[in-house]
C-alpha cells in the first residue's frame, strides 16, 4: 500500500462537504468500497512517469542581481542557459530573457509569487527548447506580477518594478520585467505572457515592441497559465525586425506533445520577409470605440489617430468603423479570467480534461503552497480568488459559461469588420503608464483598483484570439503612447507589415 487511504472521518467530511447526505450504513460500506478502488492508485503509484527528455544544454542559475545593478527591478535570476553544442542559428549571439512563467529545466521557476519559492522544473517549455536550439543563450529570469494578475507591474513578490522611462512610474504588467529589459539593454530580445494584454500594456507604458501573437500560433506547453482560451506567449523587442525573428523561431506546432490551445493545423508565415516597409494597398479599420475608454487620456487617443492620419498617408486606407460589442469586452473578458484562472490554476493547479502535458510536481507544489502559504498572495490576486471562488460557489460557473458564450459573438463582431479591413488600430492602452502607486500598507483600494484599469483595449482580443501588437506611439507628457494594431487570426505577418511600416517610416 503507497497511497494514503481516507478514514471514515473523511469520508464522513466530503459526503458533508459534496451534500451526498451519507446514513451511517452506507459510511460503512463506501468505507470498504473507496478502499478497494484505491488499490487501483497503488498501480498507478509504481509506473515510472513519462519524461520528455531536454536537450543537452549548459545550465548555471545564478544569484539575483543587487538593487544598484538593476535599478528597475527588471531580473528576477541571472542564469546562463545554451545548448551543449555550438549551434549556428538565427539567435546566434543573441541574448534572451524569459519571463518568471516560462519552464527551464534546472532553473527556478516562481511566477513572481512567493508560492514557488522552491519549484525548480525538470523539464523545458517547448519555447525554451526552440530558443535553445535555434543558437539563443538564456541569459535573465524576468520579473512579473505575482502569477500575472495585474496589468501594473507593481504585485511581484520580488518587490515593484520601475518604468525605465521615468522610474517614478510603473512600466506595465504582468510582463514588466521584460519590458524593462530590453529598453535598458539586459538581453537582446524577450518573451512575455498575455491573458489580458500583459505583453502588450509593458510595451506600450516602456515605449517597445510587444506581439500577443493569435492565440494557438506559438505552444504555450510548460508555461504557467490562466485559462487555456485566453493564454499567450510571445516576443517583446526594440524592434519589429527582431519580433519577427523571435516569432519565426518560437511559432508553429508543438512538436513533443499536444498543446489543447492550437488548432490541428498551424500555419507559419514568413514574419521577416513580410516586413516590406509598405503599407501601400492595406485597409486598416479606426475602432472608435476604441477610443474615449474609461480612465483615458485624450491625449493618448490623438497621438493614436495621428498616428492613423500618418499610415493614410504611406499609402493605406484608412476609415473609421464602429463595434459596439467592443465596449462589452472587459465585462466578458474579467469573468473568464477570474473564474478560468482559480478553476485552473488556483483551484487545480494544472488543466483537468485535455490531452495536454501535465507536470505533477508543479501541482502539487503550487496547491501545498496555497494550503500552507496563501496569506503570501499579492492583494490583487487574493481579489481574483475570491471573486472567482464566490462566484463558482455561488452561482455554479454560468457567468463564466456565459462569458465563453458571449465571446463567439464578440469574435463575429471583429471578423466581420476584418472580411472587409486588414487591420484594426486603436490605443493600446487609454492611459499612459500609472504614476507609483502607494503601498498596500497605505492604501490598499488604490494598490488593487489600479491594477486591471488598462485592460479596456488589449483583453478583447485575448478572447477573440486575433494577432495584436503594440509599437511606439508619439510620447505624451514624457511617456510612450502604444499604437496597437490587430489582424485576422494567424495573419500575424500583416500585423507586423503594419507595425514595421509604422516604425520605419
């Protein structure tokens, strides 16, 4: 016997528990009965679990770098990580960082979070693998907001991260640390992560290049996720040449196992060799409820239509179009995240029910973390649990079946416009980046009600799927503006024509 068996008191709690209204006599027999299906799970105990074997690759973690080194906060490990042999590819030379999401075998792994301060993986993300074997060397864990769950980067365990713009301001999350990095040099290209636009709002507040590429175009196989409808990896760069590169190399089927976020089929375009400079014969679609968002700059939304105005004039099309449905995002998009993402990630520690690879010791590293340690939540991923647990309790997931529902609808709604346009543009963001917020000591309603505010323009498209980059808008009052421009789902080569057009120009 190698696997606990329940008492008659626990049986007891979870027939109280799941209302199964147990008598004293049917205790007696499930007792005996649950006892022999656990034999089943003594077998299951013995068979050797299935490794995906990793490449063979140099791997040193290093130590956190002192406050004066990295004043910003941008890295969380220094670490150096290259494929045992010399690999002439198109990273080459190249220095990556990857956010504290994304596995490498040997290397710890925390999600920002103080719940896996002591999680190493045995294993690597497909991306990581991709990334080694094309020539990159690994070379900064990048910071994040803790497991995600705010658009600041301001909830990490590893402290707040500064903009490196004006480091009296914060530069965006969750991917903050990535963003960081490449406007201060530390790595030469970087990976972030979008449920809500967590790539994208880093970019924008820092004044970089930052693609959610279409959802299933890139594995997300061995990365820390939300809800596998909405999750996102993908590059964040200086430019939108090194974009493509990073797409090129990271996009595509995942070849070691199935991935239940990509399609069947996943055709990869030629990223680099889109990248004409023109814009010349694209029709690109002005989102006006794009503009005017709750929480916005007026003067963000005129650098954006300046921006409009200016791709006119390189040639492309340009009207103003309406989508209602687009102002209903937030609504749908903050019940499907809250509830996918305690469901998946707080409530199971993995995805149930799919065929894709699971990692038991994450899992049970992640839930004995909760269960010991949850009081260590950052404050606006204890909001998340508890609206996502209330809800599930108390109105059985049909506002998050809802949310999937309505998100079908909102979905029609831009591909209806996109049969017509190639493009969509609007703000990335309605606001430039946040001023510091206060402390939770201080304040904590400010500390938590400013962490999802910016979400209004990037989140729809997580639940739509469709291709959204961010470039570098005209600066206001000091700080980047980003031009967020959208495609059709895995068109993703037109979005960054569009963005290279835009930034070259």
């Amino acid at each position: 016997m190698t696997v606990r068996r329940p008492s008659k008191e626990d049986l007891k709690d979870l027939g109280e528990r799941y209302h199964l209204r147990l008598t004293e006599a049917e205790l007696e027999d499930y007792y005996e009965l649950v006892s022999g299906v656990m034999d089943t799970y003594d077998v299951l105990d013995q068979i050797p679990d299935p490794v995906i074997e990793v490449i063979p690759a140099v791997r040193v973690a290093g130590a956190r770098p002192a406050p004066e080194e990295d004043p910003n906060n941008a890295i969380v490990r220094r670490c150096s990580v290259k494929a045992a042999d010399n690999v002439d590819g198109p990273l080459s030379g190249k220095r990556i960082g990857l956010k504290d999401t994304v596995s490498i075998a040997g290397i710890p792994l925390t999600g920002g979070s103080r719940m896996l301060y002591d999680f190493t993986p045995d294993g690597d993300a497909t991306i990581t693998r991709r990334i080694l074997e094309a020539g990159g060397e690994i070379t900064a864990i990048l910071n994040t907001d803790d497991f995600g769950f705010a658009g600041t980067g301001h909830t990490s365990a590893y402290g707040p991260s500064r903009n490196p713009v004006n480091p009296d301001h914060h530069p965006g999350g969750s991917s903050c640390g990535s963003a960081i990095a490449i406007v201060e040099d530390l790595v030469d290209l970087a990976i972030g992560g979008d449920q809500g636009g967590s790539i994208r709002i880093p970019a924008a507040w820092s004044g970089i290049v930052g693609l959610k590429p279409s959802h299933g175009l890139v594995p997300y196989t061995g990365i820390i996720g939300f809800d596998l409808t909405i999750d996102h990896t993908g590059p964040m760069t200086k430019t939108v040449e090194d974009t493509a590169l990073m797409l090129s190399v990271i996009a595509g089927k995942d070849d070691r196992c199935i991935d239940p976020r990509q399609p069947d089929e996943v055709p990869v375009q030629d990223y680099l060799g889109a990248l004409t400079g023109e814009v010349k014969g694209l029709k690109i679609a002005v989102v006006e409820e794009g503009f005017g968002q709750p929480g916005g700059m007026e003067e963000v939304d005129a650098a954006v239509r300046d921006a409009a105005t200016f791709l006119e004039s390189l040639g492309a099309t340009v009207d103003p179009v309406s989508i209602p449905e687009h102002r209903r995002a937030p609504a749908i998009w903050t019940a499907l995240a809250i509830e996918g993402a305690v469901d998946n990630l707080y409530r199971g520690g993995a995805v149930y029910q799919t065929k894709g690879l699971y990692n038991p010791r994450f899992m049970v590293s992640l839930l004995r973390a909760i269960k010991a340690n949850g009081g260590d939540f950052s404050p606006s991923t204890k909001m998340g649990i508890l609206v996502g647990h209330y809800m599930r309790e108390q109105y059985q997931g049909a506002f998050y079946a809802r949310a999937q529902n309505m998100t079908r609808v909102l979905t029609a709604a831009y591909d209806k416009v996109l049969a017509s346009y190639d493009l969509l543009l609007m703000p990335a963001t309605p606001q430039t980046a946040h001023a510091s917020l206060p402390s939770v000591e201080d304040d904590r309603l400010a500390y938590v009600g400013n962490a999802l505010n910016m979400v209004h323009n990037t989140a729809p498209f997580n639940l739509s799927g469709h291709p959204s980059v961010s470039v570098p808008c005209r600066d206001v009052r000091g700080l980047p503006v980003g031009l967020m421009l959208t495609g059709r789902w895995l068109d993703d080569a037109t979005v960054l024509r569009a963005g290279h057009a835009y930034m070259t120009a």
